[in-house]
C-alpha cells in the first residue's frame, strides 16, 4: 500500500522523524530501488520501503499531470540524473552481491550488519561501512503490515 498523502497532521510516516533505520533489503528492479525496513505506523509493527521510481515518461506523466510539458521535460531530465547517479552508488556498493531476484537481503547475513537511512527528515542520507550520500530523487513509501 502506498502512503498516500492527506490532510491529516503530521502528514508523514511516523518513522520520517526517527534519527536511523536499519535497512534490512534494498532491491534493484527495471522499476526502480527500494530500501526496505521494519518500523511502527500508529503504533503496529509493519514492513516499510522507500521506493525510488524509474521516471519514465510514463512515470512522469502519470503523477506529475498538472505540470505543463515543458516543466515535465525539465524535472524528468533532473529527475533522471539523480536516479541514475542513486542506482549507480547502489551498484557499486552492492553489485557482486545482488542475488537472482536483484535483492540484497541484509537480515540473513551473517555479519548483522545493516545498512542505515539516516535523519529521513531533514537528511534523508544513506550509510554503510564509511559510505555516505544522500537519497534524492522521486520517493514512494509503501506499507505493508504484519500478518
């Protein structure tokens, strides 16, 4: 389920004012990348992702209809270089270990260690093991509860 935006107060995720989430998947798809975590949404447990769209034409045109075709050409172009510079750091963090499905699964290693989103907030940075940088681009959240 994808969290729609709504006239409710604080009209966030209650997890954008934590100060670390430990991720526990990211997955690259020909979709888009999507940092998976565990979290609380009023107050249930429930498996959280940050997902960053492909912005394909489509994409675009499908969630930016208001925007007139030269702004739409304008924020694609921007919008395409900051995913393809995010899906490149990914790659180049993650890439030998991707399995067949293009997911990194960080809760079955054996190390424990898990990558960090940082300060959603006011930074919405990203880190592991002395790598930083932030996650910009379009962003979904998507929910899906606990059974």
């Amino acid at each position: 389920m994808r969290f729609e935006d709504s006239n409710s107060s604080p009209n966030m995720p209650d997890f954008w004012v934590e100060e670390v989430l430990e991720v526990d998947e990211i997955s690259l798809c020909r979709h888009g990348i999507s940092f998976v975590f565990l979290t609380r949404q009023n107050e249930n447990l429930i498996i959280a992702s940050l997902f960053f769209p492909e912005p394909t034409p489509e994409f675009m045109e499908s969630r930016m209809a208001r925007t007139s075709k030269r702004d739409l050409d304008g924020e694609r172009v921007r919008l395409v270089d900051r995913y393809t510079t995010l899906r490149w750091r990914i790659e180049e963090l993650f890439g030998g270990s991707f399995d067949e499905y293009g997911r990194v699964v960080f809760r079955e290693m054996e190390s424990g260690e898990r990558p960090e989103i940082l300060d959603p907030y006011n930074r919405l940075s990203f880190r592991w093991k002395g790598t930083e940088f932030d996650l910009r681009g379009y962003l979904d959240v998507y929910f899906t509860q606990l059974m």
